[in-house]
C-alpha cells in the first residue's frame, strides 16, 4: 500500500499531542458505520487488537433551560425522554424505529455492496414498496428542518434528527438532510457510535497490522501521480518520486491532482472500463480492478443532481416516512 502521508490513516488518526497521557482524535472520532459495515466484520479486526467502546448514551443535546434530547440505545429510553417534550413523540420515534426495522438491513447492504448495488437495490426495492413506497422517498429528500416539523411536535426528536444531518455538512433546509439525519438517527440508536479504545489511530494499526499479517506492507510519503497503462489496462503506478510499482489490481484513493494516463513512450492512453469499452474520465475517481472501472462517485453525484425532491402544495399534505398522519399535543 502505497500513502502519500507521512504515517496512514488520513482522517483516522489520533495522537497524544494535548497531553502524553491523553488520546486526542485528530479528525474522525466516532464510527456507526463501522460498527454497521458488513465488510469491516469480515475483517475480524478483533484478531488485531481492535476493540470497540460505546458510551452510556449514544448522543445528547442540551437546551438552555435545562432539557436534553438524549439518544440511548435502547428505543424505548429515547421515546419516553422525547415525550417529555411534547406527549405523542415517543410514539413517532417508535413509528421511525419501525421502518428502520423492515428496511435497514437493507440500506445498510446497499450501502456496502460494490456499485450498481443489484441484487441489495432489488430487495430494498422490494421492501420499500410495503414500508410506503413514495412516501418514504418524498421524506428522505425532504430538508431535515421540515423532516423534524412533520413528525415530531417538541423540539426533542427535532434535534435529534437535525443534529445527525448536520453529520454530514448538511444545512436544515439542505434537500436530503432530512434522510441523511434519520439515517444516521437510526445508525446510532440501533448500532450506536462507538470508538476504538485507544483513539481512533487504533483502527488504523489494526488495519495496518492485518495487512502486513497477510503478507501486505505500507510505504509511507509516496505520492502516486500516473497510473501506467498498457493497452488500455491499467498495470501499475508511479510515485511523485519517479519509482514505479507493478500492480495487478489496484484501488486509487483521494487523488488531489489526478494526472492523464500515459501509456508507453508517454503518451495518452484512454482510458477503459472493465470490459475494454473507452471512457474518458478522470483518473482520480476510478476504481481499478485489472483494468479501469467506470467512475463511481461522479455517475452517483449527477444522478443524485438530476433526481428532484418532490414537493406539496400545502404543508403537511403528505405523509412523512410512510406513517400516519397523527395529531400532536402541545
């Protein structure tokens, strides 16, 4: 593995900077989809010393007057805290654990599968049609802000939702925030948010100390800058140093300044997909797996652009995450 850094782990890093005997998170600090990730499992990271620690609660938000919406991971906790807010909202967090009941699974393989998620998309589509279809889809693109109006009357599940949105640098009035806050709502109430004991640097040496178990090794401050290509299919890298590295299957990463392909005597090659059709992407975002994929995160970022948040004609005229409509006590 090859790291432009001077040590790995990017934004999983942690250090004892602020004081020798305290474990400061440089960036990242906490996991749930970690916790959730089928692929990181099947790593078995326990074998390398990663251990996982989750707080008494998930999360919490204090007010000024003194009230706090808490997230525990025990749903029934976080209803009865919400209904202290208002008396009917404990109720609508059980109606949204309830869908994450029948659809999560579901999500959480979409998510993991390599992209286009077929086989995981088929079943969630088909577990989408019973949770309420459409309903459901017009309320995961709904800005959080409205998102939180609809379901709950206090202002305890409220936080709770835009506070997780906010997760993702996602303005409450943001389209999609709404999904992103339920999504991450229900990571930490059914997963929680746990931390590797150690800082989150330990993650990293546990995935560090896999590698090399299995024969792998990492060589830090070596920035790659060409992927080499030879007819058509991606064979190797070089590095900003002029070092070259054969490669028969490769996963290029964070590319600040992708660089064109070249193939021998330094020409442009183009660039193809898997199956030898050409496409003229930029090398920075592609997924090389014996020969050059298809873009994954640029398809999924226009497709996400071209798609439209379905809107109302009067406030509350539908229904919100496939539950019904109920009245709310002050």
């Amino acid at each position: 593995m090859l790291e432009a850094q001077d040590e790995p782990g990017g934004a999983v890093r942690s250090d004892r900077g602020v004081h020798p005997e305290y474990v400061n998170d440089l960036f990242s600090s906490f996991y749930p989809l970690a916790a959730a990730s089928p692929v990181l499992a099947g790593l078995e990271l326990y074998r390398d010393g990663l251990r996982w620690s989750h707080a008494p609660r998930v999360l919490a938000h204090p007010l000024l007057d003194g009230g706090c919406a808490v997230l525990a991971r025990d749903r029934a906790e976080t209803a009865a805290g919400l209904d202290c807010f208002a008396p009917g909202d404990g109720e609508a967090w059980l109606d949204l654990c309830h869908i994450w009941d029948r659809l999560g699974a579901g999500i959480v393989d979409a998510l993991f599968s390599p992209f286009p998620p077929v086989r995981a998309g088929t079943v969630l589509a088909a577990r989408l049609r019973g949770a309420g279809g459409l309903r459901l889809a017009r309320s995961l693109v709904l800005p959080v802000r409205r998102l939180g109006e609809e379901e709950f009357a206090g202002e305890g599940g409220r936080l709770l939702l835009a506070g997780n949105a906010l997760h993702a640098d996602l303005a409450p009035e943001a389209a999609g925030s709404g999904g992103f806050g339920w999504l991450m709502s229900m990571l930490g109430q059914f997963h929680g948010f746990p931390v590797p004991v150690g800082g989150a640097g330990a993650l990293t040496a546990a995935l560090v100390r896999r590698l090399r178990r299995r024969g792998g090794s990492v060589r830090c401050g070596q920035r790659v800058t060409e992927v080499v290509v030879r007819r058509g299919r991606a064979v190797g890298v070089r590095t900003a140093g002029g070092d070259g590295f054969p490669a028969r299957r490769a996963v290029l990463a964070d590319v600040s300044a992708p660089q064109p392909l070249r193939g021998p005597g330094g020409r442009r090659a183009p660039a193809r997909t898997a199956r030898g059709r050409p496409t003229a992407l930029p090398v920075g975002l592609r997924h090389l797996q014996g020969g050059l994929g298809a873009e994954r995160a640029r398809s999924l970022e226009q497709r996400r652009r071209r798609v439209g948040s379905p809107s109302t004609s009067r406030r509350g005229s539908t229904n919100s995450l496939a539950a019904p409509p109920r009245s709310h006590g002050a």
